[in-house]
C-alpha cells in the first residue's frame, strides 16, 4: 500500500495545475476510473487482516472523497472563469449611437395631423381633445341624429353594454361629441379643431373599424358661409401646396349642419394616376355645413344670436391622397418597411414658418 499522505500531496498538485477541464476528466480516470490507481488500492483491501484492511479502507475513502471535492472545486473554478472571458468577448457597448438604417420614423397619420393642426393653428383654431367613448346624447341626440337613422344601427356603430337611451355607451363614430362638450361648458365665441381616434363596423381598402378625423367648429354672431368657404378652400390650397387648387361646393345632408354642402376639389386621372390641381375632373375632400340651429340650442346657445359652421376630414383620407399610399389597411399593419418607406423624420417638423411635406 503507497504512502497515501504522498499520493494525496501528489494528486492535489496534480489537480491545482490542470489547464483545463479536459485535463481534470484525465486525472479523475487515471486515479479514479476502473482502471485508475486508487480504484486499485481499494480492490487490494481483500489481502490485508482485518484490523489493517478497517483502517486502510477508512484513509482510502478519505482520500477518494478529497480528490474528488478537489476536482469539483476546480472544476467549478475554471468554469467561472470560462464564462467571464467568454462574456467579455461577446459584451455589447450600449453607449454606441444606433444604426442609422434603425432610425425612428413618424407615422404619416400622425405627420398629416400635425399638417392639418399647423394650418388651421395659423387661422386662429385652438386643439380640443375628448374621450373616445361617449354617451348616446353627445354622439347623436344632441347633434340632431334622429333615433331612426343608419348610423345608430348596430351594424355600423359599436356599442358598450348598459342602458338603453341617451345613457347608453358608445365608441364614438366622430369627433363630433367634443364639440358639444365644448359649447355645453363654455361661452360663444368658439373656434375650435377636433383631432382624435373614431370608430365605425367597417373595413375594406378604404374603410377601417378605427380611423381618424379632424373636425372644426367656429361659433359667432357674424359668421356665415362665405366664411366657411373661405376657410377651407385656404387650407386645402395650404395642404396640398397648390396654390390656386380648384374648388366647389355641393349640397348636401348633415343632420347637424343646415344647410350643408361637400367640397370637390380639382384632379386629372391622366395616365391611369390622379394629381390634385387642375385638371377634368372632381374629387370629394370632405363635408361642411352651416352648424344646425337645432343643434345650438340643445347645448343652451341662443341661435337667434349666434350661428357658425363646422367641417369634418378625413386624416387617412388625406394622407393617402397627398401622398400616394393606395391602401387604408396598411396604415395599421406595422410593417417597418412600410414605415421606412412612408414615414417622416422626426425632425421634420410640419409648420407654416418651415413649410409642409410635399
């Protein structure tokens, strides 16, 4: 039987002076294996008297118990440093600028509303905002919608569960509502825009289930069509950027304006396209109309004093037609490469001052 003081002194230096793990594997076999040398002195604990072999066999299994936490010690050591070398050559400086193919896009939706709020912003309108849910007064009743009209149907309007009658909740479908709000709460004179999400069951290439809308509302004792006339042939003149932009107005009807009208503006389909300006043919841009007396008096303004007008745009409407997006439904897809192709700069910020996105 060897000296085990000496073996276990030879083993332990052995064991700190491994390079690797693979190294510390050939020492376990070439000591503990079936063939390895410690496994040998247990097996020739059969030829020693049995007070010897109680000892030898005790100081043997001691001996394997240390080699074998002395190579799980270092084994765990040098698995540690493995990790830490292999995590300081695959780290990541996160101080580094981005790529500039990441570089954030502004989404033309939310471009085309600041465009809209820049030009009306420049004629004296203020930015009003209000819930998208509503109740049945503010989204119909109050705006002279009688209860048999389409779009209190089911079919074309989500509805929350509740109570029936002017309680009853609703998904707006317009912006409308805050106008009301607007008038309940405060004193004449009103210039007002109205951006915000709207809702309607519907969905096609033109159609969505949530879309946007920019609504306005002047209020005063002297103002009359001429003046909604003006205002909105300025501004289509301002968003599309051509300066002399044909226009006309056709009757039309609007339960909360009276009378009402919808505005065309000048285009040519040449060559199977469609380019806003001059040209042979018409195109519908949005509706307007003399605000209802009706309407008036239900958010307590005396329409024997005071008249205005009020108009709706669409803002997917416009952005598709500015600039040349051909489907609605893809505004809401996500798609990056879309967004990369579509979107605006950040910086590029849509003012009178600066200029607009042409």
């Amino acid at each position: 039987m060897e000296d085990l003081d000496s073996l276990r002194s030879e083993l332990m230096t052995s064991v700190e002076g491994a390079a690797s793990i693979d190294d510390l594997e050939a020492i376990r076999v070439a000591e503990m294996g079936k063939k390895g040398r410690i496994t040998a002195m247990m097996k020739g604990l059969g030829n020693l008297d049995p007070e010897t072999r109680k000892a030898a066999g005790q100081n043997l299994n001691k001996l394997k118990s240390d080699v074998a936490d002395a190579l799980e010690t270092r084994k765990s050591e040098m698995a540690d440093s493995e990790l830490d070398a292999r995590l300081m050559d695959e780290r990541m400086d996160m101080t580094l600028p981005p790529r500039p193919e990441e570089e954030g896009r502004i989404h033309p939706i939310s471009q085309t509303i600041e465009e809209v709020v820049a030009i009306l912003g420049e004629m004296g309108f203020s930015v009003i905002e209000g819930p998208d849910i509503e109740d049945d007064w503010h989204n119909f009743t109050a705006l002279n919608i009688p209860p048999d009209h389409p779009a209190r149907q089911e079919h074309d309007t989500f509805y929350l569960p509740g109570n029936g009658g002017d309680e009853r909740l609703v998904l707006r479908t317009h912006t409308s509502p805050v106008q009301i709000r607007t008038m309940e709460s405060g004193e004449p004179p009103f210039r007002i825009i109205v951006p915000g999400r709207t809702y309607r069951c519907d969905y096609d290439a033109t159609h969505s289930p949530m879309f946007h809308q920019v609504e306005g509302l002047v209020v005063d004792r002297e103002t009359h069509m001429g003046h909604l006339k003006g205002c909105l042939i300025e501004f289509c003149r301002a968003f599309f950027g051509v300066d002399d932009l044909p226009a006309r107005f056709r009757p039309s009807y609007f339960p909360f304006t009276e009378p009402s009208a919808e505005m065309d503006i000048g285009c040519t389909r040449e060559g199977g396209g469609l380019r806003i300006g001059h040209g042979d043919d018409w195109l519908e841009i949005l509706g307007c109309g003399m605000v209802n007396p009706k309407v008036l008096e239900n958010c307590g303004i005396d329409s024997s004093v005071y008249q205005g007008f009020a108009f709706g745009i669409g803002i997917e409407r416009m952005a598709m037609l500015k600039y040349g997006i051909p489907d609605l439904r893809t505004f809401y897809e996500s798609d990056l490469r879309w967004l990369r192709h579509y979107g605006f700069s950040p910086l590029n910020v849509p003012s009178m001052v600066g200029g607009l996105n042409q």
